[in-house]
C-alpha cells in the first residue's frame, strides 16, 4: 500500500492515522479535513472550553512533540469516492488517489428546519460553533436549550454556572430515555430541577419566535417561552452523502462489520459515522462516544493493512461520560437489552451511586454518578463478561 | 523522604493504594506481583488513577482513557498530555514505603489553580 486518504481530521481520522504509523506503515499519509483547524477535542466544548475555564490551546489533540509525516489538507470537504479511480475528490477540485481510504468524517449537529438565518440560534459540534455560542453566552439573559440529550444537558449545566436563566425542553417524556433507560434518564435529568434549570418534557417545538434575531420558542401546545438564545441540541447526523454513489453501502451512517470493513475492498470506516457490527448483540450499531472513535480505528487499521485478513478483537462495551452540574456520569454497556436495573451501592437522591443494568439475570450495562472506582470495577468486569461469551 | 504506604499483605495484587498526601500519590501492586508508585492525579483533570483501569505495567485513566506507564510516568495519548511523576518503592519488614521524587508535579490546571489559591 502506497498512499492511505484519512478523510475527516478528527479524533477517530488522528487515532487511524496514529495507528497506521504505530503498525508500521510507511507510505504516503494524507489526512483531509473540512474544517481550517488541526484536530481538537469536542467534549470540552459544551464543558470546560464553553465555561471559559480553558482555551484553544489545550483543546489540542496532537502532542506538541507529534510528527505523523502526514500531508494534512484542510479546510477543503471531500466531495466524492470513484471506486474505479480509487480517488477522492476534493471540493477545490482536486483529487487524491489512495490505495486505502479510511472514512472518519464523523456527524453534523441537526439543526430546526426554518431558523437558518436567525441570530441568538445555535448548534454545538464544532470549534467555530463554540466559540459563537460562548460569545452568546457572555451576554447574559434567558436560554432555553432545545433537546435534553447530553450535549443539551452540558450545555444548561454550564450556562447555569455562566449565571444564566435556564429552560431545556425534551419532546420526549423523559430526557436520556433512549441511552440510560426510563428510570434513571429521570434521575440523572434531575439535576436541571435540583439546580433550579426548567425542565420542560413531553412537549414539541413549533417554531422560533423573532425577526433578524430570536426572542422566543414557540411551543406545540401553544404556550411561549421568552428567549434571549436558543441551542438546538437535537442531536446529530452521520456526515456521509459525499459517500453517495461511491459504492459504500450507507445505512445510518457507513455500514461497516465489527472490524470497519465496507463493501467496498481497501476503505475502513471508524467514528461517529460507522455503523458497525456489533457481534455481542448481533446487529449494527452507531455509537456517537468519544472513546470508540479513539480505540476502534486501531482494528479498522489492521484490516486495511492485511487487505482484510485478521479478525477483530471484540471491542470493549460503549463508553461515555458526562459532566453536569459538577457531577460526573459515567455510563458503559447497551441499556436497550436490559429488563432490570438496580441501585447497587450509594443513594440517587446524593447524586453519588452505582446502577447495574442485567438482562435475564446477567450485568448488561452500568451507570456511574460520582462513583469512579466501582464504576470502572463493573465496567472490568463487564469487559470480561463480554470477551468470555 | 520515605513515607510508610500500607502493608504488602494488605494490598493484593491487581490493586491500589491512595496515599492521602499533597499531591496523593498511589502504590499499584500488578498481576504479575510487581510495585510501583505514581502521582495519583491524572494530569487531564481531576480524577484519582488509583480508581483507574489497572492492566499489566498499565494503568488507565477512570475518566478519559489515557493510559500511564507505571514504569516511567509516560502517557500514551490525549487528552492528557503531561506524564505523572514516578516514585521509589521500597519494601521493609512487609510493609511498603515510598520514596517521593524531588521532581515538580505535573497536575492538572483546575488543581494547580486551587493550589495557588485561585478559583477551583
Ligand atoms: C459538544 C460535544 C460534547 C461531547 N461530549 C462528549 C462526552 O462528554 N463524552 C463522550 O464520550 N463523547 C462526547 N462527545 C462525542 C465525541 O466528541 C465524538 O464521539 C467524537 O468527536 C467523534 O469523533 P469522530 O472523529 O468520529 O467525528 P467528529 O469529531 O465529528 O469529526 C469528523 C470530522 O470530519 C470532518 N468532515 C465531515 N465531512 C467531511 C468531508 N466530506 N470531507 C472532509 N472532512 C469532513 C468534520 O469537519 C470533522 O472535523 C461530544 C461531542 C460534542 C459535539
Ligand atoms: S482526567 Fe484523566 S484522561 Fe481526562
């Protein structure tokens, strides 16, 4: 292999191109990326980079002392594959060919259709997005934050200690139903109303409200909320229509087996845009978590590099953490096979427990509030569980 | 300075110690029956490696999954950047002591905030 394309310069592109080096690649590396920046970390961004606690700088994700003898192209959007060809196209109209493409362009946050060109209405995914947002913020007022999700969530939280009055609303009845389950998505939502954040559940938006500029959000059962800004925090689309045509099968994102392989021979798929065969629970799945795009781009760099011939470890269960109202949530396994859940050690009403989820018995899952050291003990424990079966 | 940690008897293998010390710093004793000690904090944020994955000469983060290499502090990769410092562990009479390293702290900057008595 001569020449590998990482298209998407972000965590799970870097961790792909970390990795091809690490495994002794050492052709031509070239990384494209639509955004002008090197790649940063995103979790900061509705956390410690929007509360002003830290700057760019430390949103880095390269060492300063870091040299992947890459050909970095920014700021240009890849705009097509040709499978003939093994090219990618760029928007600028050039073209790179590439023996191995890895597809890391990772997903755009949605936003409401109608409200493009209204200010004080902003989206949370990117530095750019951020740092609008904390400008917003600084100015002080009413927020209300459109989806409960954990991104919206971080986003009340941290605009709660900024000073701000604070409304999230949730169309469906409980925020964090769909990763956590009913019970405890309703105790870890919990924490708007402990900190005196509205919470506002089981009610649609209509529309926004204002001319050039938001001043409020108009709901489907009729009532108004006054708002000085709005996040829409509604979740986020797998960035893959450049893929159209190629020949890469799409499907929620790329379609991909448990080690990133496509349908297509030579192109791996790792991050926020694979949806990958999960072999623990037999069907594919995509996992918007920090640390599966840091870990799984290793074994889709295996098979790229063996033309396909190594078999996948199995992957540790989905990880992720969320910081809210300074309490720290941590959360691993599939929620959604669970027929059971219980509060194995602490209290919800102290914000400081452990909950394990089990199906048919058996640990499928388990949440952390406050509680690291059980919680990476379960998580262990888990893991093996996993792997054994 | 040579500070008592705990009895090796008392901690088996696969786990840690947290000695409650400014900075803490912690004594991990490995499957395979060997002992080391680091700064407990992880140099990202706030969060104690003593509560951390432990995995061979490895140990990682509860938090964000960077990973320490008990032999020499080294991180492998973001979000921390900075190694931990590493200590000498000597053990006498089965009990377990460290030996602190002269070397400045690498902790993180909400902690090096409070320490200078700023904002937490
Ligand atoms: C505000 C926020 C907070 C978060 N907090 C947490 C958290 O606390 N815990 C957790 O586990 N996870 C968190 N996440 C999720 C985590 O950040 C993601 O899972 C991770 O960033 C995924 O990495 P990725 O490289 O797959 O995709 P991305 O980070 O989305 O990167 C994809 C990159 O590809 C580029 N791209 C897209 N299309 C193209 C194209 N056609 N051509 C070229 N480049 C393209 C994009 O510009 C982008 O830079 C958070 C995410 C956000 C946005
Ligand atoms: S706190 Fe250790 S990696 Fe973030």
């Amino acid at each position: 292999m001569r020449t590998v394309a990482v298209v998407g310069a972000s965590l799970a592109g870097l961790s792909a191109a970390r990795s091809l080096r690490k495994r002794g690649y050492d052709g031509r590396l070239v990384l494209v990326g639509e955004e002008p920046h090197r790649p940063y970390d995103r979790p900061p961004l509705s956390k410690e980079f929007l509360a002003g606690a830290i700057g760019e700088a430390e949103l880095a994700l390269e060492r300063d002392d870091e040299d992947l003898q890459a050909e970095w192209v920014l700021g240009t959007r890849a705009t097509g594959l040709d499978r003939t060809e093994r090219a990618i196209r760029l928007a600028d109209g050039r073209e790179i060919r590439a023996d191995g493409v890895v597809i890391a362009t990772g997903a755009a946050a949605r936003t409401l259709p109608g409200t493009e060109g209204l200010a004080g209405v902003h989206v949370l995914r990117t530095l750019d997005d951020a740092r609008a947002l904390r400008d917003g913020l600084a100015l002080g007022g009413r927020l209300v934050v459109i989806g409960g999700g954990f991104v919206g969530a971080e986003v009340a939280a941290t605009a709660y200690a900024l000073g701000l009055d604070v409304t999230v609303v949730e169309a469906a009845p409980t925020p964090l139903a769909g990763p956590l389950g009913p019970a405890m998505g309703g105790i870890v939502s919990a924490l708007h109303t402990d900190h005196g954040v509205r919470l506002l559940c089981g009610v649609g938006v209509k529309g926004l409200g204002g001319e050039r500029r938001v001043d409020a959000v108009l709901l489907e059962d009729g009532r108004t909320l006054p708002a000085d800004i709005v996040v829409v925090g509604v979740g986020a689309r797998p960035c893959v229509d450049w893929l159209e045509g190629s020949g890469v099968a799409l499907d929620n994102g790329v379609k991909c087996g448990a080690d990133g392989r496509t349908t297509l021979a030579g192109v791996v798929a790792v991050g926020d845009c694979a949806n990958w065969y999960d072999p623990h629970t037999g069907a594919h799945r995509r996992v918007e978590h920090w640390t599966g795009a840091l870990e799984r781009p290793d074994s889709a760099v295996a098979t790229l590099l063996a033309g396909g011939a190594v078999e996948p470890g199995v992957p540790r269960p989905p990880y992720f953490w969320s910081d809210q109202y300074g309490v720290r949530i941590q959360f691993a396994g599939h929620a959604a096979g669970a027929d059971d859940v219980t509060v194995e050690e602490g209290s919800t009403g102290d914000r400081s427990f452990l909950a394990v989820y089990r199906r048919a018995g058996r640990p499928v899952a388990v949440l952390g509030m406050n509680q690291p050291r059980l919680f990476t003990r379960w998580r262990k424990q888990l893991t093996s569980a996993a792997t054994a079966s | 300075m040579m500070i008592p940690a705990c009895r090796l008897a008392d901690l088996p293998r696969g786990e840690a110690h947290r000695l409650d010390i400014e900075p803490p710093v912690s004594v991990f004793h490995t499957d395979d029956g060997e002992l080391f000690a680091i700064d407990d904090t992880c140099t990202h944020q706030d969060a104690s490696l003593a509560d951390g994955w432990l995995e061979g000469c490895e140990v990682e983060c509860p938090l964000h999954a960077s990973k320490f290499d008990l032999r020499t502090g080294a991180v492998d990769a973001p979000p921390a950047k900075l190694p931990v410092r590493t200590h000498e562990v000597v053990v006498e009479d089965g009990m377990i002591y460290v030996r602190l390293s002269a070397q400045a702290p690498n902790l993180p900057p909400c902690i090096s905030a409070r320490l200078a008595g700023g904002p937490a």
